[in-house]
C-alpha cells in the first residue's frame, strides 16, 4: 500500500472517531451541579466510589458512581479550600487545605470524622499539590525562602517528613500551582530521569524538575513570563516511556500558544511540540492509554488519540481537573460551583 493511501486511511479513522464522539449527546454527562464550592480535588478510586474536595471546607463522596453524592463541610474548616484529596477506598481519604497554617487531614470512616496529620504555620506555606502512590504519599507547596516546600510520608499520610534545607531552588517569580493537584507525580521506574518525583513549575519561569535528583533540570518550550503562565499538570504515560505537561495562562484560557508540550524520556529528555495544541489553558490532564488522553481546563475539553499531537475540543464546559477509576475505567471531571461530570467514552 503506497505511503500516501496509508495517511489517508489513518487520518480517515482519526476524523470518523472525533465525527463519532462530536455526535453523542451525552459524552459529557453532569452528575452533581449548584453546590457553592470550586472543586479542585478529585480521587476516583474505582468506577464506583468517587470522592471530591473544594472551597468552603467541602468534601464530595459517591459510592454509586456519581449517581448521588454525600456532601459533608469538615467543621472548624468551614472557610478552607481543600485544593486536593487522595482517596484509598470508600472509608480512607486525606485532605490538603492549602494557604498559612497548611492542613492535611485523614478520615479512616468514611468522612464522619477527620483528624489532622500535618500543619504548618510558616509564613507563606501554600500547599499545591498531592500524590500518593501505595503507602506513599508527597506534597508540593510554594517556595519557602526561595526554596521548594516538600513533604512526605510512608505510611499513608500518618506521619510526615518535611523537606531538608537544600531542597530545590526555585527562581524569581516561579512557583506550582493549586489548580488540579496534578503537577506532582510519583514515578517508581528505575529508568532515570522519570524515576523520582517529577514536578512542574509556572510562573514567570516554567520548568520540568525531578525532586530525586536536583540536577535533572529542564526549562520547558511553554509559555511563561506572567504569573498566570506556566506549566499546570503532567501526566506520564502508562508505559513510563513518555510524559504529557499542560497549562497556558489562566487569566486569558482560550489562548492556544505554548499551553502543552509532550515529553520522551529514553535515550535523553526530549520535548516535542503538538501539531494541533489542545484549545485552551489546560489546568489537567491525564493518559487513558499509551496513546489516548484527556485535558480540561476553564474553557474546555480535549482528548487526543495519538499521545498528544493532535488534540480535538468535545466540549466548551469548564472543568478544573480530569481523573480515571484507579481501579476500572471510569471517567470523572469536576469544577466550579459543584459541577461534576462523567466522561462517556470508550478507550
């Protein structure tokens, strides 16, 4: 089969799946909407339970898949933005509550009680991000006296360690922000520079760093400058072998210019530019597969099916963060006032 019949016939399927998706009613389907509270935390931990955190000291749980949702305002904490969650099952979640004095708080039944594991009142503590892989579980926070807040723990969020004094050193004006939770992620593969924590940063510079090891550090071909620009999320690849980062500038979420690039980690760290960007600042986004992902932001949704060089807009509703059952294949998205929605699609 000659080259050219072979792109015709690829790009052919590529248009007929995007024709397909544009033309189901309830691709995006609203399963919680009008609760006063912007959620930014999202832990699907399996197609059925669900759980959710946001402004007001809110929490979200559903142990249905969406159909209904428990709501419940963690008391003494009425006025709090919890920016993210990590949820083990239907009884066990932690909470982080960002700004000075920082909070992380632990249910073990099911969000009737919460008890704290961790504060800290430093001047200037700003908590941004979660992740927790098994036992494991770490934190980024804006930087303290120039320098990258960490925390950590091994024991599912009982206790925790705080960065040492010669943690990473972050430039004027570059910070992580608490838009999704996702610009921290945990990678155990012993294949070098993904192995480790790998973080991105925004701000008026923007970066892709690995908290294992300080040298692996990489200014990223993103937009940057402004304290609204800069990287937001990274996902890696259910192979490990690649990376996608997304972000833009917030304070203007239709712009389209240097708002995601891809990542290839072997031989070397290589960036790779889309030829069709996502259509919008990106505050999230995440892989389904090696090839087919997802991103949200303010202005919209976009999936791509070839690892990120191509990206397709299904929806100009307003989501913060997009995450996947980890346990199933469920698809859940949330926002501001309340909204929470499944994706329908197949993958």
């Amino acid at each position: 089969m000659k080259a050219y019949i072979k792109i015709f016939l690829v790009l052919l399927g590529w248009n007929n799946y995007f024709t397909a998706l544009g033309q189901s009613t309830e691709l995006i389907q609203i399963v919680a909407e009008g609760r006063k509270t912007s959620i930014r935390g999202l832990s699907v931990v399996s197609n059925k339970v669900i759980w959710v955190s946001g402004s007001g000291g809110s929490v979200g749980k559903s142990m249905d898949g969406g159909k209904s949702f428990t709501w419940m305002t963690v008391p003494g904490f009425e006025k709090r933005d919890f920016r993210d969650i990590e949820a083990y099952d239907d009884q066990k979640a932690i909470i982080m509550a960002i700004a000075e004095p920082a909070f992380i708080l632990k249910t073990v039944n099911g969000g009737k009680d919460w008890y704290k594991v961790f504060e800290d009142s430093t001047k200037g503590m700003f908590l941004d991000a979660m992740h927790a892989v098994g036992k494991n579980i770490q934190v980024i926070g804006d930087p303290i006296n120039g320098k990258a807040f960490f925390a950590m723990s091994f024991n599912e969020g009982e206790t925790w360690e705080t960065s040492p004094k010669d943690g990473i050193n972050l430039n004027d004006g570059e910070a992580f922000f608490a838009s999704s939770g996702t610009n921290l992620q945990i990678s155990e593969s012993n294949n070098s520079f993904k192995s480790g924590t790998l973080l991105v940063t925004g701000g008026k510079v923007s970066r892709l760093l690995n908290a294992r090891d300080h040298r692996d550090q990489y200014s990223l071909p993103l937009l940057q400058g402004k304290e609204s620009t800069g990287a937001n999320s990274i996902a890696i690849s259910p192979s490990g072998k690649n990376a996608f980062i997304v972000g833009g500038d917030f304070a203007k979420d239709t712009m389209r210019a240097g708002n995601a690039i891809a990542v290839k980690f072997t031989p070397s760290v290589q960036f790779s530019q889309p030829q069709t960007p996502p259509f919008g600042y990106r505050s999230c986004v995440i892989y389904l597969t090696n090839k087919i992902m997802v991103a949200c932001g303010t202005s919209g949704v976009d999936i791509s099916e070839d690892g990120g060089m191509n990206w397709k807009n299904i929806s100009k509703q307003s989501f913060h963060v997009v995450q996947k059952a980890k346990k199933g294949k469920s698809i859940y998205l949330a926002g501001g006032n309340g909204r929470i929605a499944q994706l329908n699609i197949q993958y």
